[in-house]
C-alpha cells in the first residue's frame, strides 16, 4: 500500500496524470492498463466539456450537461485510480508528486492541467471580472447575470438600473463571441418575456477587443461574417480598445474613456496552470516545452498534453492552437507510444490533423473554417459543430442522448435554468460546515 | 409609480405576495387579475418541488429538475409582478411590507413564507449538520457527501476513513425516511462501482428517531413496512434516540453515547418562518393563527397559507399537517374567496381534502396511505405518488415531459449530478465579485 490509499503497481509502471481535461481523459482511455497502472489526479471529480461553458454561463445548458464524472466514466477500466486533490508539485529528482493527502510515486509523469484565466497583473479587473474558465466560473456568472437583472427590476433609480443593464464582454476571440451572441439571444427569448417591468430592448452588451477584428484565429470570411452577426444581434463592438481597470461598477478604457457597468466578463486571455517544481528552462511563458513526443525538455518520463505543452512544427512556428482536438489528439498519440513502448516498439511523432475551427454565435448563427478553404456558417455549421465534438467526447455514457438534450435544449430554452441558484456568500458563511 | 418600480395598480386593489413555495403559487395562480393587481414577493426567483429536495441532496436529480422559474410560470398572467428580495417585516397599521429594497403598500397581505428548520437552540447542530429545507441546502449536501466520500478515498487513516464512512440521519418522518432510503440506494447502485478501492459495504447510514415508531403521522402497517424496508436495506435504525450534540466530528447522544461521524443530516423538526410586525397573539408557536376564512387573528386583510398557518377543524383539532396538499388547496380556497368578493359574493369556509400520505423509500419501496384505509406499497406507490404531484403542479411548463425527466432519471440513475460542483468556501472568497 502506498500514499493516498493506492495499491501497489506491483511488476507494472505507475503512471500519474495530473488533469482529467481532454488530453487527460483521452490519454487515460487509450492507455492500456494491462502494462501500466495508472492514476488521475484532479481537483474536480468531473470532467468538463469546456466548449459549451458559455452555455451555462447564459442559462442554455445546465451543469451536468456538459459535465462528465470521472469515476464514472473509468469504471470498467482496469487498475485505473482516481483521487480528487489539489496537488503542490513535483520533484522529479525523487520522482514524486505532492499533494494536499500526501506524496506518491510515479514511473512516468502525465502534465495534462490546461489553463487559467490570465488578468496580466491587473488585480481590480481580476477581483471584479468574471472569467469563464470553469464550471464553477460558469455558474457564478449566470447567478450575478440574473442576480443582475431581478436588481435592475426593483431600483427606481434610472441611472443605476442604465448601469445594472450594461455588460462588457472583454475580449473578441471564441469564447468572447459565444458569450456575447448568446447574451443577445437570451434577451431576445426570455428577458423581454420575463421582465415586463423592466425595459429589456436597453439592455447593452458591450464587446471590447484589443485588435482590429473578431475570431483572429479564423479565416478573414468567418471574422467578417462574426462581426456582421454580432452586430445585426444588437452587440456593440469596441475595436482597437483595451479594459485598464473595473472597480464593480465603473470600467475605464486606455483611451480615458469609461462605462457603468454591473458585470464585466474576462475572456481575454490564459495561461498554462504550471505545476511548481521542473527545471526553469522547461517552461516557456506559462506553457512546457516538449518534443514531438511530447516529452518536456530535460525530461525522459515527463510528458505534457494540451493548453499547458509548447510545441512548435513547421506548420505551426508559434506552437499549436489551444483547442479540444490537440488536447484529443496529444492524449492518444502519447497513450499509443507508452503501449508502443511496452511492445518494445519505437514512439511515433506527434502530428495534429486540423480539422478546422467553429464558433457559434446564435441558434441560426455560426461560422465554421474547414480545411482546404471550406467556410460555411448557419444552423449546418452548429449542428456539425456539435456532432464532431459529441464524436470526438468520451465519458457520457450516451452519446446520442447528450446529443439530443443539448439540441433540444438550444432550439428550446425549455430548460428551469434561469435560476439564482447559489447560496449567497453571506448564507454560505453563515452555514458553513465544518467537519 | 410606487416603490420598488412598480406600477400603480390604479382602480383595482393590490395583493402582496410573500413566497412562492405551493401555497404561493396556487393563490396566484386562481386570482383575477381584473380584479386585483398581485405583487409576489420571494428571496430566491424559483418554485421549489420540495418534495423531491431528498432526490437532489443524494444525486438522483439535478435541481433544476425540481425547480420551476416564477417569472416563466406567470408570464402570461396580466398585472403580475414578480420581486425577488428579502422582506424585513409588516407594519399593519400602515398596510405596508418593508424590505430590503424599500417599502411597498398593500390593500390585502398573503403570508405563505412555509417553515424553515428548527433545530431546538442547539447551536453545535444547527453549526455543523446538514438541514434539507431549500435548493441551496440540498445542493451543499450532496456536494458534501461526494467530497467526503473523497476524502474517505484517500485517507490512509483506517479510524478516519471509518469515521468519515458514517452519515447519521436524525428523525424518521418522510424527509429522514425518504433520505435514508436513497443513501442505500446511492450505496448499491453507484457508490459500489464508483469507489474500487474503497470498502464501500462499509459505508454506514444510521437514522436517529425520538419515538418508537417511523412515519408517526401514517398508519401502523405503514410504518412497519416503512421499518421492516429500511432495515432490508442495511440502514441502522435507532429509536427513542435524541442526538444532543454534533461537533463536525462526533455525534453525542441523550444516552451518553457517541459516534464518530463526519455528516449529520437534520431532518428533525422545522418552525414556521414568521415575518416580524403582526401583534403578539396572532403568533403560536412559529405559525399565523388563522380562521377558516384564512384570515390572521386580529386583521381583516391579512391571511396566513400552508405551512404557516395554524388552522384548526374538526378533523384537524391539533392543526393541519404540513404537506404540500393543504398549501395548494389553501391557495386556491383564498384566491377564490378574493375573487368571491369582487364578485360581491360571501367566502366560503376552507376544508381540506385529505389524498392520503405517501413516503418513497427506495425504487421498488414505497409506502402510501390514502383515504379510507387503503394501504400500498413498492412501484405503483411511486408512480402514483408523482403522478398526483405532477397533476397538482403549476409551473412547469410541460408536466408530461417533467414526469418522464424523473421517472428516467429515477430509474436510470443515467445523469451526471454526482459532480461536486459548488466552489469551495475559499474558492467563493477568493473570487468573491462586488458591483
């Protein structure tokens, strides 16, 4: 028996993999146990499908939707371990992982913990911004959306329900579109059926972006075809402008100017969740270096996947993008040359197969790049959108049952999800328990 | 326009609201609106099933599943308003409501604020155990005992695992009964496969009662299916039993007897939740004292629903039971006595309508009473116990599709809700938002 209440790996190795994002689940479920015994470490018990987060944050989808147990989903897997933990770091001299319950051992090192919100030092956007990166996050902003809104409703001050009323969307990459296309449909669907006291058509969304057009990432077709949906959809689009600060209700701009507003919501910029403890030449701006066997510099057992690994290849100079299908595909071509290894046969190189890119902007509004310069946008972009990804999921038992909830969802906002949900922080404290 | 940006209710005379549990809802829901201009007043913007709190608390359901949106349920109700706010008391002299957000006149007052727990001045209890009265506290339950099951993971500490093993359930009425029944249920289905490397045929679930006897308020044969159930189902079942302390570690008994445990479910006693400001003896006891008319002693336009009300009748010489039957049928009795007068027609007396009792201890174990001595038991007991309920349900939009969404989720067991999903205490500090 070792720490954390582990069986011994006995003749086989232990691998530990710290993250049960994409590229840690997909490596966990291609890895073959017959060789290895393998340990995942995460602070949730959930895995979450984090492109649809936006979804949760404006009231489409509910948690669970798009969240995955991780016991679950393992549970036929032979010699699989899960344990829930925060983990400290590691040393790889010792070859240990530390963590809140103690210290294990590890054969081979999985880093697959993604990314977080990055503020770049700004401390009153980072305590007054929502971001968007967890289902936590997701939540908390839809509670203060419509926490937002019932305030709105009961003032008789029409200056502070202009403000209550106004939202900046900080950022013009996915995530930033998402969030503000489906702000707009929620008040075209609901608010304005929900709110007959309030003047829901003066409710603003604002969205800022540091450069000159939306979906950068994107082809210039699909960036000009976002900006003329967002715009048709009443969003107010601010280009060449940067956030400088928000303080909870006033956010100023690096031009001087300032708006009143009640929610700024952070989908700006991330950084790689580094675990604390490899040599500094590994990491390079927040990410690990690694080859193109994904291994991390200076390392023959440490492996990273995902948004948190920088590697570079002819195709792409600047490192790969920070999107789902790398983290899918990093985590299978590591699991196939760990069993590789065990037949004795040599590793492969990691190739990323680009399957394109999608964004979705509203329920009849979507704009897809494919590869060989194939755009298309509408009701087929979202439903391929969602069949790829569902494809390319693991951990939902039924595939074809998250498909139809999501989509029925969507199209019919049929769902009890518009609620304020959370405790307060004050019920929260007032009736925390401690055990 | 009055406080609270509301709109002046011109000619017709305004009803104010206080919550929007069942008692609420129906009220609202058979008032004329040409009549009476109706102002809902509740702290959170939702109608909680709270019959099924026990399912969401033990993850068979997800809470939006048991929630209805009060705005959605009474969006084509002309002249209705909707506050979502905390109500600080009544001045009746004035016919006004004070409440966080200001104060607002009333013509007629509905008091239908239902109960909260009472945990009878014990402070360690109320401190450290879990009650089962709203949303948020099922929510932080089921968030608590996945995250202790975690910890019981790890833990390398036999005593603590052991400890940490053991939920204590104090009371057997319906909510005790009900959660014992789907904590075994939890055990067998989902904890045994979840948890490999745990001993989970040693997870203990002891129900504390008082008397000598379960569901005291149903008949004898019930009660003894009730016990001879539960014992099946491996739930120690201590009676004649007091808990009189609970320090997060170890329960204390009135016997001087311990044990160590690290979750204790309160599911003992509750107290009406009276509003400050009404004179000394229209209050017994935590409930409105009110006529068959439903109106508080000692007021004219002041009336008193459900749970806290304090009516008695013949049948009913120590008061009506707490059940969601009396609050719906109270609601419709006092709107339709409101609409009576309008009409300049005199009320009518209320009387209740007894549909019999009915407790789910497992999924092929129920208990149901109903009028004239009829007894039954196992699955036609709980299709017909939801089926009733969903018959009486307003709010939800589709009550043959929320009936099949809980049936298959009560079957199935096939959604993701074991997820631990609040942010932690220090998480919600952390991040804490002010605007």
């Amino acid at each position: 028996m070792d720490a954390l209440n582990l069986p011994d790996p006995k003749n086989k190795a232990r691998v530990v993999v710290i993250g049960g994002g994409f590229a840690g689940l997909n490596f966990v479920n291609k890895l073959d146990t017959d060789n290895y015994q393998v340990v995942l470490l995460d602070r949730h018990n959930y895995h979450t499908f984090a492109p649809l987060l936006y979804q949760v944050a404006t009231a489409g989808l509910e948690a669970p939707d798009i969240c995955g147990p991780l016991r679950k989903t393992f549970r036929s897997k032979q010699d699989f371990h899960f344990r829930m933990l925060v983990v400290h770091g590691i040393d790889p001299a010792a070859g240990h992982v530390s963590t809140e319950a103690g210290t294990i051992r590890y054969d081979h090192l999985v880093l697959a913990t993604g990314t977080r919100a990055n503020f770049f030092g700004n401390d009153s956007i980072e305590h007054h911004a929502f971001p968007l990166k967890t289902v936590p996050d997701a939540r908390r902003l839809r509670n203060h959306i419509f926490q937002t809104l019932e305030r709105a409703d009961l003032t008789d001050d029409p200056a502070e329900r202009e403000r209550l009323m106004t939202f900046i969307i900080v950022g013009g990459g996915p995530s930033g579109v998402e969030v503000a296309g489906a702000l707009s449909e929620l008040r075209k669907h609901v608010l304005s059926k929900d709110y007959p006291d309030t003047p829901i058509d003066r409710l603003r969304f604002v969205l800022v972006e540091g450069g000159d057009q939306l979906l950068s990432a994107f082809s210039d077709k699909s960036s000009d075809d976002a900006r003329r949906n967002l715009e048709d959809m009443g969003i107010e689009l601010h280009f060449g402008q940067l956030i400088t600060g928000y303080d909870g209700r006033t956010a100023t701009f690096k031009d001087g100017s300032t708006i009143a507003s009640g929610t700024v919501i952070w989908g700006a910029g991330v950084t790689g969740e580094v675990v604390v403890g490899l040599r500094d030449d590994s990491v390079r701006r927040g990410q690990y270096v690694v080859d193109d066997r994904l291994r991390v510099a200076g390392y023959e057992n440490v492996y990273a996947l995902g948004d948190v690994a920088y590697l570079t290849s002819d195709a792409w100079p600047k490192g790969h993008p920070g999107v789902a299908q790398v983290a899918i595909q990093m985590g299978k071509r590591l699991a196939e040359n760990l069993n590789r290894a065990a037949a004795g046969k040599q590793p492969e190189a990691f190739e990323y197969f680009d399957k394109g890119n999608l964004a979705i902007i509203g329920r009849n509004r979507a704009v897809a790049d494919l590869p060989k310069n194939i755009h298309f946008n509408g009701i087929p972009a979202w439903f391929v959108w969602a069949f790829v990804h569902i494809f390319y999921l693991i951990g939902f038992r039924n595939r074809v049952f998250t498909f139809l909830s999501w989509t029925g969802n969507y199209i019919t906002y049929n769902r009890a999800v518009r609620l304020v949900l959370e405790p307060s922080l004050e019920e929260e404290l007032r009736s925390e328990k401690v055990s």
